[in-house]
C-alpha cells in the first residue's frame, strides 16, 4: 500500500504544472531578444523581452524547454520540476564551418581562400522546378552566367565562369561529378543533386591545371541515408506556351499591300477581288507564323529509395522526363538510373560503388540561320496554303519567287538523335591514422550515340539539292579516369589547422565516329532509308567516313591549406599535367591563396553584431588543353587521278609548336557577415588574362595553305561580382512568416588583348554569318562589324553635289556618284571615296552584356511557401538578322521581294518620306548583305524567370495517413519579360558566347504553367 502512494506521489509531481521564468543570454553575457522559448511537443511558448527575460505558464514538471534564435544553436532543456532558468545560447557556426567541395577534397567554408560559390540543389529546385539543374543555377551565383539559348528542349543552357578565355577551343566550365570528371549537367537527374560548387578564381581551380581554364562546377550527389527505408516521389506537369508570337500581318492584309506593291511597280494586281474576299473571309490564306508553334506538355517522375544501416547504405533512382517544345515535332525523352552503395567494412577500410547514366532520343526541326523554320515562317507568303489540290507543297509566291514551304520542315521530319552513357565509379579507402586517408577511385565512361536522318522527295534536301538522301552518324566513346588521393586534416590545440591533399591521377578517351550517307535521286521508295543505305541507286553519290582519336592525360597535384588561430589562412597548389595532345607535353599550373579574418583579431572580437570579416588574396594559373587531337601533326586527303589511281595531298599543316592556352588570374574579395548571420555580404574583383589563345592566322599565298594554328592571340577578362544575403523577417515560430533573399551583380569585360595580324583584325571563323563578327584589337569580344545607317537618302541629299574628302567636287551629284534615289538607304562615306567598301566599315555594336544580375526572394508562413526570382542582362546589343531578312537584304535567305512584315507599311513614298523603311519599287541601290547599325537594337532586359507558390501539409496528418511528407505547388515560368527590343526574346540571342547578340531566327524560350507535388514515406 505505502509502494502505491508514493508511485501515486511522484506521478502527481511530474505531472504538476509550473510557472517557470528565466533569462537567456549569449556567450558574452548579452541578453538574446526575442529568443523562442517553447514548451516541446506543444504551441504553449514565449518571446524573451528587452532584457533577455521570459515567463511561461502551465509548463508540465516533466517537459522539455526548447530555447532557439536565428543564428544560435537550438537547446533542449529538461525542466525537472524546476521554476528559473539561466540559458546562455552559443553561436551557430554552420554558416561559416560548413563543409563545401573545393576539388579532390573538401574544406570548412571558414577556411576557404578561393573564389567559390555554393548552391544547394534542394533550395535552389524548390523555387525553380525543373527537369534541368542547370535552369535552376541562373542568376544564384556571381560570376556564372547561365543562359537559356534556345527554347529547344534538346539543347543545353550556355554556362560561362567569369567570361569568355578562348577562340578555338572550349570555353564552358569543367563538370566534375562526384570526383568523376567530365559531364553534363543535362544528363544527371536533378533530384539526385545535393549540392553544386563552381570554383571561379585561378587560385580554386588550378588544381585541375590543364582543364580548369573556364572554371569548374563541381557536382555532389546525395548519399544514401542510414536507418529506416524511405521513399522519395516528384512529379511535375508542365503546360508551355509560346510567350509572344511574331508580328505579321494578316493574309488579307498582306495581299492588299502586294497588289499596292504590283500597282507601284506598273504590274497591276497581283490578287483579283475573289482572291481578296476569301482571304478576308477566312476561306483562304494560313498564318505558318503561328502553325508552326504548338501547346506543349511536359512530365516529369522520378523516384528514390534509399536506406541501410551503419556497415552498408544504399541509394537507388529513376527518373522519367518527356519534354515537348512548343516548336513543333521537338522533343526530348530522357531516361535517368543511379546507384550509390556505400559500404564501412573495418573501421579503417571503405568501400563503395556509384552507377549511373542515361538515355535521350530527341528532334527538331530545322532551327538554323540559313533558311532555318522560323525566318521562313515569318517572310512565306501566307495567302498560300501547306499544300495545293494535288498533295503537293506551294513553294512558289505570288511574285514566283521559289522558296521552300516552312512547314515541310515539320511534316516532313524524320530524324533524331539517340543518346545512352554509362558511368560506373568505384572507390576504396583507407583510414590510416586519424586524419590521415588514402583513396583510390576508379571510374568509366561508356557513351554511345546515334543520330539519324531521312529527307524524302518533299524535304527541303530534294528542295534545294534536287535529291533526297539518309544518313546515320554513329558516334562511341570509352574513357577512364583512375584517382588516387591522399590526404592528411588535423587541428592541432585549436590554433593550428592543416589540410592537404597530394593526387595522382590518369585518364583515357577512346573515341570514333562514323558516318554513312546515301543519295536517292531516282528511289521513290524510302521505306528502308537510313535503315539500309546500300539500298541507294545512286552509288557515286554516296559517303562513308570514319575516324577515331584516343587522348591520355597523366597528372599530379599537391595542395595545403593551413589555418592559424582561424584568422590567417594560406593555400598553395601545383600541378603539373602531361597530355598525348602535344609534343612539349608537360605544363606545369602553381597557385597561392591568402586570407585574413579580421574578425577574429581583438579589435573586432568584442564588436557582437560583425560575425565575420574576411579579406582574400588569390594568385593562379591554368591551362586549356583543348587542342584537337593529331592537330600537331598534317592532315593527309585521298582523291582520285588521272587513270583511276588514289592521290594524296596535304589537307591541313602541321603545328606542331602547339601548346596549352594558359589563363593567369588575380583576385581579391571579402566576405562580411552580420547580425548573426542575417546580412551576408561576398565580393570580387577579378583579372583575368588568357594567353596563347590558339588562332586560325591568315598565311602568305606562297605557303600553300590559307591559314595555320598558332598560339597568338590574348583575351583579357576584368570584373566584379557581389553576392548579398539577408533574411529580413525570421521566425522562431516554424509556423511564423519568414523572408529569405539572394541578389548577385556581375561586371564582365572580355576583351581581345592581341590580335597578332597586319591590322590587329580578324573576322570571327565560322560559317557566313560570322562576317558581322570581327576580333578586333583592344575591342570587346561580341563586336559587330559592319556599316553606319544614316536613314533614307531625300530628294534634296541626292540633288546635291558630292564632296569628297578634300572638300573638293567635281560637278556630279550624290545620286550620280552612288547610284541612288530618294528612297534609298544611305549609309556612312567615312573615307569619302564615293565607294561604300570595307574602309567604310567599323565596330557597330557588342553582344556581350556589361552588367548581369539575379534576385531570387522566398517567404514562408504557417505550411505555404512562395517564391520569386529575376535576372537581368544590361549593356548589350543585338543585331536583329531576321528583321534584315524580312526586308529581303540578305541574299543568302529566300523571302519574297515584299514579305508580310508589318514594317513596309511605313515603306517610303514621295507623300511618306519621315521613315527608314526604304522604297520597294527596285529604283536606285539598295544593296544585299550590308550589315549596319539599322538593325542593331538594345537588348537589355528584365525577365521573371519563375513565380512558385507550394503548400506542405502538417505533419500531424502526414503521420495520421503514414507518410513523412508530402508538398504540392504551382509554378508560372517566364511569365513576362521587359525590353526594348522588337524580337521575339532577347535572351533567346545569347546562346553562343563568341557570337552572342546576333538573332539569325532563334528558338524563343517558352511560359511555362507547371503543377507538382514532393512525397515521401
């Protein structure tokens, strides 16, 4: 009985209610304001007051106390049946001893001395979905631009770390994934992703020497978890939508204005009434501008399952994505597996295997800059319909230009590409002594690619080429990479911290490529196509390549961080690289970093609201070893002779003094942060100088060949870069409003440095429409070149007698000397010579923007999260080529003499002379291919790339339907754009680094409605 009583009296007192108060305070004495104070398990809490004090009420004597603040660890305090409380909170260093992955290793974020952002996949996929991790990275990291070229689902975003740094050869950042290098970001899964570094300055990357060139993006994905099973499932939809649609005129419209054109000219109508009635009826006529786009769907699953125990964890995912553009017939299909093991099997040995890849089959029309399915859509005459009577297609105008019909690109598409790669990866390591591990890694690349084609007897091939044909392009690959690091990190009595690293490392890359292609000009029959190309009755026609390249890189690198009192801290690096590519094949890639936290001095220490202040100084250099294989060596030609017999001759030069391109970078920054971690503020200024660019240099007449590879040419790249963090609002309720937000700035200025020609000038290589690109000496890289418009010529200009440069004239008149009329385009006589030729021409604009930014802003209240984020691109031009093209003054591009842009409604007359749309009636000159600033617009713009707004249900009703968790959301993407520029999408024009700024037809980016949910048990 007496047992029974006390059990009774000590349930009674635990289970009593209490007032409890107390003071919290920091480490240095200072009362924490606002702190949280909640009872655990329950919504009964308070808020410390002005001098750090609370109370609570109705506190069970066996609860728990949960003390937390933004920027201290969270604590956990019994009760105990105790009333009064002193809690002393302790700084929560996180922020600055997080661990982030700097290159054959990883380092406290404290102790980092290079330039390095991070981005965690999680955070940055949770306001961007997507099924491209890289779509996700724009505009989160200063310095990296990220940009969404084209709209076509089968192509990559363009990456660029801090500039452009070469000509020739490669110029985005080396992807390395998981210590595996080599990669696309397109290829990997995006919820497989933990997080994302890209080391930006010399001083980070030269520990991948030869390939750290244009800086590194470094790829961790996630670890198999320990303990009980769970199951992750995402799925998105995805509804796109063209974003703004070209603006032509109607069939009728335009119909009324060609027979306006016919009258002007003396021809009379070309569209008699009936015509005309039908046309504005809607009986006849087809608007391919806008055929030509579609409403397209997107899905995206993918699924995880990851588990194990503290000897062996396990992770394993499938992902499936089939992704339509709104461009007709342009898709992507991807499949993505993975498996991670991880296995401790001795306290000193670890082992573990990584296996992943994945399958693509994707299409698109013909996107291209000569005749591609945009221009054309835009500029054929719409008053025809696809096809007449007989089946077959209109590919004759009004006016008998003949011109293939824009939407044979699409009925008639019969090519794709197939893509499969394989990675497996393998690791051993061995914990020698504490803090001292050696790992050996193992990986292997099986790539294989088909990419096939058919154009029957209605393809634009039998259009322009009068033949059909199919072809079959087969492409493998097999490369390894074997990694083996040692590495030694240990603090010594809290003042001293080294971490170093000494690698050796091997690789091979085994490629081949073949193609077959078979003519068909009298095979009516294409059943078998690229399925049987013998099948081809024309066997003169036919072509069969092949070639094969194998590359060896064998390196070396050491590197040591060392940290004193965590306020001074050194890294120093050296690599040296030894590539087959070259004949000198070994370079050798140094580094030095420093850093100061000022923080830590005495000065600062006592200052509270300063968490951090650190100065960084950073020197390196590196290397691009892009150089095409063999390119040391001449390139032999086989040809037929005389009799039948094979003779070879010299189709490409040796270079055999070829050599690295090397960028040497100096960078200084800061990193400050205050009010516990709630201002984070990071800034760089960078130079950059590239050197031994390779070039293409023109070459006397008596060498035998046009041109030779050299290492000429410099590129030089300055900037600065600021990354701000703040959290304005923060909750110590879970369930209160909260805003977190990130801006990044960059400046970039790419410049040719050397141009080693008799001008300093070279036009950029590459096909026709290169010619608006020239390298020019000390000019920025993008620059177009071309003529200076100066409107229409006027009646009285053309009168007026013709001064040349001397001021002196000769009695003829303008119009006399450059053969033209009132109407006419006049252009800049800089010489004044009386000839517009290439003395007259000179730098008209720059593709290359001056200023990039992103703002990305996320709030949370209760169980909703919404999210927003922009970019903007400022200071750049663009040459709209596809304007040029609407008025016929390009002759590479078949349009009609009078297209259905809207423009030459404002065409000039005698009655309508106050316009720079020239006459059409053919009088005068108005010449073909002349580049100028009439089309040069500015194309700075704002964009809203993605608006997310989600909602995560409660936990309670999560554990109720036996779940861990489970968030739907809705997310609007590129929902509006602001710019000046008349084009479809400026950003659409920044594909191609080299020559950016130039719209030849681009694929425009698409608006996006897309609904999802997260779910996992």
């Amino acid at each position: 009985m007496s047992f029974a009583l006390s059990c009774l009296c000590v349930l009674c007192a635990f289970s009593q209610q209490l007032t409890v108060n107390g003071i919290v305070k920091d480490s240095n004495g200072e009362a924490v304001i606002g702190a949280s104070v909640v009872v655990e398990g329950t919504t009964n809490g308070s808020i410390t007051d002005l001098d750090g004090a609370f109370t609570l009420q109705n506190v069970p004597s066996n609860a728990n106390l949960s003390v937390s603040y933004i920027g201290y660890k969270t604590q956990v305090i019994p009760v105990n049946g105790k009333t009064t409380f002193n809690v002393v909170l302790q700084s929560d260093s996180e922020l600055l001893d997080e661990v982030v992955v700097v290159g054959y290793g990883v380092q406290r974020k404290s102790d980092l001395t290079g330039s390095v952002a991070s981005v965690k996949a999680t955070d940055a996929l949770k306001t961007m979905p997507t099924g491209n991790v890289s779509d996700a990275l724009q505009g989160r990291m200063a310095g990296v631009s990220v940009l969404s070229g084209s709209g076509d689902p089968s192509q990559d975003n363009t990456i660029r770390v801090r500039g452009i740094n070469s000509i020739t050869a490669e110029t985005g950042p080396l992807v390395v994934v998981d210590g595996f290098i080599g990669g696309s970001l397109q290829n990997l899964n995006p919820s497989d992703i933990a997080s994302i570094e890209v080391l930006k300055d010399a001083s980070a990357t030269a520990v991948y020497g030869s390939r750290g060139a244009n800086g590194v993006i470094l790829v961790t994905t996630k670890n198999p978890g320990e303990g009980k099973m769970m199951v992750n499932f995402n799925a998105f939809a995805n509804i796109k939508t063209v974003a703004k649609y070209p603006d032509t005129m109607s069939p009728y419209d335009y119909a009324v204005m060609v027979n306006e054109y016919g009258n002007d000219i003396g021809h009379g109508d070309y569209f008699d009434a009936t015509q005309l009635a039908d046309l504005q009826a809607g009986r006849a006529g087809y608007d391919y501008s806008r055929e030509i786009f579609r409403t397209a769907v997107t899905q995206n699953y993918d699924l995880s399952i990851s588990g194990g125990n503290e000897k062996t964890k396990f992770l394993a995912s499938f992902r499936y994505q089939n992704d339509q553009g709104v461009l007709q017939k342009s898709m992507s299909e991807t499949y993505n597996w993975r498996l991670k093991v991880d296995t401790k099997i001795k306290k000193w040995l670890e082992v573990g295997l990584n296996f992943y890849g994945n399958y693509r089959k994707s299409s698109s029309p013909r996107v291209n800059a000569y005749r591609g399915i945009l221009q054309t859509a835009m500029y054929f005459d719409n008053t025809l319909s696809p096809k007449n009577e007989n089946g077959e297609y209109n590919n004759d105008d009004w006016s008998g230009t003949h011109m293939y019909n824009p939407m044979g690109h699409i009925w008639e598409l019969d090519s794709e590409t197939q893509t499969i790669n394989n990675r497996l990866q393998g690791y051993v390591q061995f914990n020698i002594i504490d803090g001292l591990t050696f790992r050996s890694q193992m990986g292997v690349l099986f790539d294989n690619r088909l990419s096939t084609t058919l154009e029957n007897e209605n393809s634009y091939q039998m259009f322009a080429q009068s033949n059909s044909r199919a072809y079959a392009r087969s492409y493998f690959n097999l490369s390894w990479l074997n990694t083996n690091t040692l590495s030694y990190v240990k603090e010594f009595n809290e003042n001293h911290r080294i971490n170093a690293t000494a690698v050796f490392e091997q690789s091979y890359d085994n490629n081949y490529n073949h193609l077959g292609r078979a003519y068909f000009p009298d095979y009516v029959d294409l059943t078998h196509g690229y399925n049987n190309l013998a099948m081809s009755q024309n066997a003169t026609l036919n072509e069969l390549s092949s070639d094969r390249s194998i590359n060896t890189l064998m390196s070396g690198m050491f590197r040591v961080n060392y940290v004193f009192k965590n306020r001074y801290m050194i890294t120093a690096s050296i690599r040296a690289d030894g590539s087959s590519r070259l004949k000198d094949k070994w370079a050798y890639f140094p580094s030095a970093a420093l850093a100061w936290d000022m923080k830590q001095e005495n000065f600062l220490k006592d200052v509270n609201f300063i968490d951090q202040l650190k100065l960084r100084l950073g020197y390196g250099s590196v290397g691009n070893q892009s150089v095409e294989p063999y390119r040391i060596y001449s390139m032999m030609s086989a040809t037929l002779g005389d009799g039948g017999k094979t003779v070879y001759a010299v189709d490409r030069p040796s270079a055999p003094y070829l050599k690295w391109e090397r960028n040497d970078q100096f960078n200084v920054g800061i990193d400050f942060s205050v009010l516990n971690g709630r201002l984070r503020l990071t800034a760089d200024w960078y130079n950059k100088m590239s050197k031994d660019i390779l070039l293409e240099l023109a070459q006397p007449t008596h060498m035998g060949y046009g041109e030779l590879l050299q290492n000429a040419g410099e590129i030089k790249n300055t900037g600065v870069e600021f990354t701000i963090s703040a959290d304005p609002f923060v909750s110590n309720d879970p369930t209160g409003f909260s805003w977190h937000t990130d801006l990044t700035l960059t400046h970039n200025k790419g410049t040719f440095n050397k141009i080693p020609t008799y001008n300093h000038r070279q036009q950029q290589a590459g096909n026709y429409q290169n010619e608006l690109f020239q390298m020019v000496e000390g000019e920025k890289l993008a620059s177009f070149w071309g003529y200076t418009y100066e409107g229409l010529w006027q009646e009285s200009d053309v009168n007026a007698l013709f001064v040349d440069a001397q001021g002196n004239t000769d009695g003829r008149t303008n119009g006399d000397v450059y053969g033209v009329v009132a109407g006419n385009s006049k252009y800049t006589d800089v010489n004044k010579d009386g000839v517009l030729n290439e003395e007259d021409q000179g730098i008209i604009g720059c593709g290359q923007p001056t200023f990039n930014w992103g703002w990305n802003n996320t709030f949370s209240y209760k169980n909703f999260d919404l999210s927003f984020f922009l970019v903007g691109f400022h200071g750049f031009d663009i040459y709209n080529a596809t304007k040029q093209i609407g008025f016929n003054l390009i002759g590479s591009q078949q349009v009609a003499t009078i297209t259905p842009m809207k423009d030459w409604l404002n065409h000039w007359t005698p009655e309508n002379t106050n316009t720079d749309v020239p006459r059409w009636d053919g009088k005068g000159t108005e010449n073909k291919g002349m580049y100028s600033t009439r089309f040069v617009e500015n194309g700075s713009f704002v964009k809203m790339k993605s608006i997310t707004l989600g909602y995560t249900i409660p936990q309670q009703v999560c554990q109720k339907w036996g779940i861990t968790n489970l968030r739907i959301y809705a997310s609007v993407q590129n929902p509006f754009h602001i710019t000046g520029y008349s084009g479809l999408d400026p950003e659409a024009t920044l594909g191609d680094p080299l020559i950016q700024g130039v719209d030849w037809g681009n694929y425009p980016n698409s608006r996006n409605y897309l609904i999802g949910l997260n779910f996992a048990f």
